[in-house]
C-alpha cells in the first residue's frame, strides 16, 4: 500500500520532534509517579491515632489533679517530658527538648477542681508550614488533649460517685449512609471524601493536562508541513488527499498510542502508590488498623475491566485531541501557531465541564447547561471516568461511544478542510495584527 | 494537445486579481520559460497547474485533463517543485527517495540517486544538507518519476554557480528525452539557455511571448535581461 510510505515518513518526523517525546511520552511516566510519591510522601507525614507524641509538660501546680491528668496524657498516647515549676520562654524549651508542642498546668489547678470550680491548661503548639498535614497535627493535638481533660472529669466524677460517660453519651448514634445504591458508614463516608481529592479529583486533573498535551502532536504534523514548506510537495503527490489525512491521523494515533501506554503506566504507579494513603485515610477515619483494606467502591477499582476501560477512555479522549489538533493545524500557518490553537481549542472544552463536574452531578445543573455539556466530548471522558470509579460499565461503555461519534464529526470536519485548496489558503492567526 | 493550456485564467486573491485572463500554450516536449518581476503571478499559475489552486475564472489544463474537474489525473502526469520547497529533516536523502518513489509507484531510486549526484551524502538526514543539496535532491525527485510535464519555480533560485549549472544540466538532459517543463526564473541568462520558448508575465497577464532568439531580433536587443528592462519599462 502506497500510503505506507506516507506513514512512515509521518512516524519518523513525529518520533524525532522532542516536544512530542517529552511531552507525550515523558512526561506521563514523570508527573504522574511524582504526583502518586508526593501525595504518599504527605499520607505518611499525617501524625497516626497510636502513634505515641512527645510533648512537654511544665507542672507549675504539683499537686494531686496533675498526676491525675499527666496520667490521663499517657493513656492518649502522649509522653510527656516533666519539667517541675518552670517560668521560662515556652517556645525555647520546646526547642531545647525537641518537642513540637507544650502543656502548661498553671499554678492552683488541683486546688480549683478539688474546689469544683474550673481549672486552666495551656497548649503550645509549634506549626512547622501552612499546610493540610500540618493543621491535620494541630487539629489531631487539641482533639487528644481535650480528651485527656475529659478522661480528667471522668475521674473527679467518680470521685463524687457519677458515671460521667454514660451522662456525655446517654444514647449511641448509630446508622449508615446510602451512596448510588450501596450501605455504607459515616467513618466511610469520611473516608470516601478524603480519597476525592485523590482519585475523583486528582486523576481527571492529571489526564486534563495529559491530553491538552498529546493535542499538539497532531497540529504539529500539520505545522511542520507547512513550516517546513514541504505542504505544497505533499499535496501534488498522485494519491487522494483523504490518504494524506488518513496517514497523518494514523501516525499521530501510533503516537497517542504510545502516549496512552506511558499514561496508563504512570497512572498504575501513581494508583499503587496511593495504597499507603488510602489505607491511611481509611484507618483514621473508621479507628481501624492501618493494613486493614477500603470497602470496595470506595476508590478507584483496579480491576481488569475497570482498567481496560480506562485504557479506551483515554485511547479515545487522545484520539478526539488530536483531531481537534489536525484542525488546528489546518486552520494554522505553522507550528506554534498550530500549537496554540489547539490549545485553545481544547483547555475550554477540558476545563468547562472539569470545573462543574466538581461542583455537582451533571443532573443537577439546568437542562440548557447540562445539554450543552452533554454537547462536548470530553464530558464524557469525565463522567467515563467517574462511571469507572463506580464500576458501572456500562454507562461506561455508551459515554465511550458518545465519544466515538464526536471524534468521527471533528474528522469529517478536518476531511473537509483538508480538500481543495483551503489547507493553503485558509490561515488563522493568533498574533495581534500591527496597525496600518 | 498541449502539455500545458489555459484560456482566459484569472484568480483573484479577495478583491485582487494576481491573473487577469492569462492565456498560454506550452507544446509537449518544450522547455516553457516564465519570467517576471515579483507578484507578476508567475507562481499563481504554477500553483493552479499543479491543482493547488483553483482558477477563479477560465480554465487551465494539463495534456487536456482540467485541473478543477480531473485533479486526480493531473497529478500523476506532474511533478511541482515550488520555489522554497523544504525537505523532511528526519529523513535520510534516500529514504525520502524511495518515498517518493513508493507514492508514485515506480522502481526509480537508482536513476533519482543518480541524477541528485549526492552519493554517499544520500544516506545523511537531510536535515544536515545545505541549500544546493536539498534542491538537488528534490529535483531527483521531481524527475526521477519520469513526468510528462515538470513544473520547477526558480529551481536554481539562491544556489551556488556549481550546484545551478548542474540543475541546468539535469533539465536539458530530461528535456531532451522527451519532458516537458513550465521553468519560472529571474535568471535571464538561465532563460536563455534552457528554454523553447519564452512568456513575459506582468500584473497577471502575458505581455510578450516568443522563441528567445527570435524576440531578441525582433526587439533589437543584446539578450533578455535587455528585453525585460525595456518592456518593464513600458509598462510602468
């Protein structure tokens, strides 16, 4: 077959072009480990329930009331480093022990609570960054020492022969949530929202910016043409232009292929090395052990049917991007021409429904707006996604087709362009015209 | 039936006419010279032979095919080589050789290999060719394909007097076994080497035609360089 040839010539100049190696290839394998480590890296940062915590503890009372609580610090899972009567720079004797936070009983604790009147204990907590681990730890510190204050009320309570406990809980709260059909629990639930951010969230974000990369290859097969002022050669050659296209599109597909490989690898690792997170999040929201695995449902399953479909939905969602980037490339006069249309032409369709899809269910925005969503392909590649991640496959499967059918439209449109002499003449600049 | 014809031939570009009822004959076997200054509309109609272009009004055909109506079948009979055509930098002079080869379905390589005279450079990326080589390597594969008719825009534009006095040589070898050339230049002494027959084009449309011999004694002039500043001048 003669447009063989073409095809090969295409693969070649499209594998040379670094931008595509890096861009495409590259940077899946990079960004997406990188993304999957760091958010592990974080997971690990994220001060465990049993894990025991070195505070100080300044006793300026010395009295029975502080024995008491110093005992009830323990039993939280603190160790409290004593210093007996000191009046010196909380914050340097934080740092001369090595301890993030303080405790400081004040002078007349035990006395007030053998009076019945309320005692005073200050915490000092040194906060390292502004970050979500951080104020996780500060907010985890206050939780353990206002227990500790209980467990110290439970004591005095007994002491005056009340069952403090049963009276701060005289009835338990018990129940389940209903999530698209399944029963779950409001510690799963928690968990659910935290491995949003990780999976729901974060895994649409990366493929966004993925695509919109893989985008270019195909406009850049076009601009190089024109660049490269080898267009006119191309098109007087004895064969349809169809072909021509036929053979641009097959070769950037090849590269999308070899893009999707890299991006599903890099989405495996990333994936994996969510596993010490996920349980991580799971274990601190239910009190279970740290090994113990999610619910299924809960994250992204990594099943065999879950990940073949995922592997079509990002095939397709590239496929779609690179006929976006053929019309770019026809419509523009060169390479970074045609590279920027394409993204212009893409980030709106990518980030429109990405942005409202966060916010709701697309059932719940107003018909006008959900048709038109509805009207853009990488919607689909969205809710494909997230229908996944809900292992309803089938949904899957025709949101897969929508996708399909958009690609087919984009491709006549190109095949279109691509006859006659509009690939010559028609230009679509970015630059800003200079003044007569 | 002429190798090359057209009747009445205008295109416009928006309101702007680059051909204003142009109307040539080229004979099968001749080497045709166009000759003009800058946006006479030379490469417009080179454009519109090659079926890149459609007229906007008349006709143009090549060996009596329409390049609007059988685009098809006027591209297996041309080979175009435009004025600042470029190369596939990742290709090696032979694989692009053979590509051209592959898409017009003969078995030429050897004889494109042959009349680019690159030798052993033919097995470098063509990236790294200078601006001799690369036309030479796109006018083997221009001829190598044994065209009826080889439309070449100033095929010598910008090369050294080595690399131009071989291209020379290369179209009066193929002229002679029978290929026709539509040859655009602003080299008149090339003009006159080469070619049959001469066209004068200016704002779009043929102000002089002839054999150059005969439109040097016709105009009494020393050669075509001559001839060129005279009718120009006119014209203005």
């Amino acid at each position: 077959m003669r447009v063989s040839a073409l095809i090969k010539k295409e693969l070649r100049e499209l594998l040379m072009e670094r931008t595509i190696i890096i861009g495409v290839i590259l940077m899946p394998l990079i960004i997406l480990p990188m993304i999957g480590g760091a958010l592990s890296a974080a997971g690990e940062t994220f001060a465990r329930p049993t894990e025991e915590i070195r505070i100080l503890l300044i006793d300026n009372d010395g009295g029975k009331y502080t024995a008491v609580f110093r005992n009830s610090l323990n039993r939280l899972g603190f160790t409290p480093v004593l210093i007996s009567g000191s009046s010196g720079d909380i914050q340097e004797l934080m740092k001369e022990h090595g301890v993030l936070a303080a405790v400081v009983i004040v002078r007349g604790f035990s006395q007030s609570l053998a009076d019945g009147q309320r005692a005073s204990v200050q915490l000092f907590i040194s906060m390292s960054s502004a970050s979500t681990s951080e104020m996780q730890r500060i907010s985890m510190l206050e939780d353990r020492v206002s227990a500790a204050i209980a467990l110290l009320g439970e004591v005095l309570a007994s002491e005056r022969g009340l069952q403090l406990s049963f009276y701060n809980q005289p009835a338990k709260l018990e129940g389940n949530l209903f999530y698209r059909g399944r029963v779950m629990s409001f510690a799963e639930a928690e968990s659910l929202i935290q491995l949003y951010f990780t999976t729901n969230l974060l895994i649409p974000l990366v493929l966004v910016i993925m695509i919109a990369t893989s985008g270019t290859v195909a406009a850049t097969s076009i601009g190089l043409e024109k660049e490269a002022k080898t267009l006119e050669m191309l098109l007087i050659l004895p064969i349809r232009r169809t072909s021509i296209l036929l053979a641009k599109l097959f070769s950037s597909s090849v590269i999308a292929l070899i893009g999707t490989a890299s991006m599903f690898a890099g989405l495996l690792i990333y994936l994996s090395s969510l596993g010490g997170f996920v349980s991580m999040a799971g274990a601190s929201s239910t009190g279970a052990s740290a090994s113990e695995p999610m619910s299924s449902g809960l994250v992204f399953p990594l099943t065999s049917p879950a990940l073949a479909l995922l592997a079509v939905v990002l095939f397709v969602a590239m496929a779609i991007t690179l006929s976006v980037g053929i019309l770019a490339g026809v419509l523009a006069g060169d390479v970074r021409g045609g590279q920027q249309l394409a993204g212009l032409m893409q980030m709106p369709l990518l980030l429109l429904p990405f942005m409202l899809l966060q916010f709701t269910d697309i059932g719940n925005l107003p018909p006008t707006l959900s048709t038109a969503l509805m009207l853009n392909p990488f919607t689909h590649m969205l809710l494909a996604i997230r229908t996944i991640y809900e292992e309803a496959y089938l949904a899957t499967i025709l949101h897969i087709g929508a996708m399909t059918a958009f690609m087919a439209a984009i491709l006549a449109i190109a095949a279109w362009l691509f006859k006659g002499e509009r690939l010559l003449t028609m230009r679509i600049s970015l630059k800003r015209r200079s003044p007569p | 039936m002429y190798a090359a014809e057209t009747d009445n031939l205008w295109r416009f570009y928006g309101e702007k006419p680059a051909l204003r009822g142009l109307n040539i004959k080229v004979e099968e076997g001749e080497v045709f010279g166009v000759i003009g200054p800058n946006g006479a509309g030379k490469t417009t109609l080179f454009r519109i032979l090659a079926t890149l272009l459609r007229p906007s009004r008349g006709s143009a055909k090549v060996f009596g095919r329409d390049v609007v109506k059988e685009p098809g079948e006027v591209r297996k009979m041309i080979t175009y080589l435009p004025e600042d055509a470029g190369i596939y930098k990742h290709l090696s002079g032979l694989d692009f050789l053979k590509m051209m080869a592959s898409l017009y379905g003969v078995d030429a390589v050897e004889r494109g290999a042959l009349v680019s005279g690159l030798d052993d450079a033919l097995r470098e990326k063509m990236g790294g060719y200078s601006k001799g080589m690369r036309r030479r390597i796109l006018l083997a594969s221009c001829l190598m394909v044994n065209p009826r008719l080889a439309i070449l825009d100033e095929p010598t534009a910008g090369l050294d007097v080595e690399h131009a006095v071989y291209v020379r040589k290369i179209i009066r070898e193929y002229a002679s076994e029978g290929t026709t050339f539509l040859v655009s230049s602003h080299n008149m002494l090339e003009v006159s080497y080469l070619c049959d027959t001469v066209a004068l084009i200016h704002r779009g449309e043929i102000v002089e035609q002839g054999e150059p011999a005969e439109l040097l004694t016709r105009y009494g002039v020393q050669n075509l360089e001559e001839l060129f500043v005279q009718r120009m001048g006119e014209q203005r």
